[in-house]
C-alpha cells in the first residue's frame, strides 16, 4: 500500500501538516517496507486552487491512501473518486500517522471536513511577521 501523509518537512520524524492543499510536504510511504519519497509542495502559494492541484498531484503519485488534517471539498472529491481513501491525522509525525494507519486505527472520512478556502490570514504557513528593526534603523527614526 502506498500512503501519502502532508508533512511540514520531508523527513518520517516530521509532524503531520494539518492542512491538505496548503501543507509544506507530501511524504509518500510504501506502508510495508517504510521505504519513502519526500516531495515540496508547490500549491502553498496558490492564490486559489490549492487543494485541487495537491490532489492531482497525489493522484499522480498512484497512492492508495491519504493521511491529513482537513480536506476541502473538491480535494476530497477528486480523490475519493479515483478509490483514494482519506483519513484523518492530527497530532504527532508522520511515522505515527503510518502507524496509526498500519494498526487500522485512522477512521476513513465519508465527508470533507473542512470548508476548503481559507481567508489570506487563516492559510497555513502564511502568516506575516513583521521584521525585527536594527539599531541603524533606530537612529534614523
């Protein structure tokens, strides 16, 4: 079974990212040998249609399975149609997650669970920090 789990970094000890369309990575697990491949996530700066471009890509990844925090609708359809199971997965790594799924632990969804797009200041990974001033910029106020 090949297992697609959204990350915040490339790596089995990374924590589950959340959010589907917006996550920083996918990792992609073969769930019997724990063999995997890490790929960035391009949709994070999508004005709009991040979730169905993520999907496409998992889709193109031939998984069988997808574990996440929250899905939207068109996402969630797209890959349900083509037999993508989705589950899922909030707090802890993504070598929790696959154990969680190995155990038959993870509940498939029937329905999204998320409303999909999100306003600029709710998008995962998004958020503005304004910049530390430095001394120089200091005198010259």
């Amino acid at each position: 079974m090949k297992v697609c789990v959204t990350a915040m970094s490339a790596s089995l000890d990374a924590p589950v990212d959340p959010h589907f369309g917006r996550c920083l990575y996918f990792v992609i697990v073969d769930a019997d040998s724990m063999e995997f491949d890490s790929f960035r996530n391009t949709t994070t700066s999508a004005s709009n249609g991040a979730g169905v471009q993520a999907a496409q890509f998992v889709i193109s990844k031939g998984v069988d399975a997808l574990i996440t925090g929250s899905i939207g609708s068109k996402a969630f359809s797209m890959l349900t149609s083509k037999g993508i199971d989705v589950l899922p997965f909030i707090k802890g790594s993504v070598a929790d997650a696959l154990r969680a799924y190995r155990e038959n632990a993870l509940e498939k969804l029937e329905t999204p669970n998320s409303p999909g797009a999100h306003s600029l200041r709710e998008q995962n990974h998004m958020y503005w920090k304004p910049r530390e001033r430095t001394s120089s910029e200091d005198n010259h106020s």
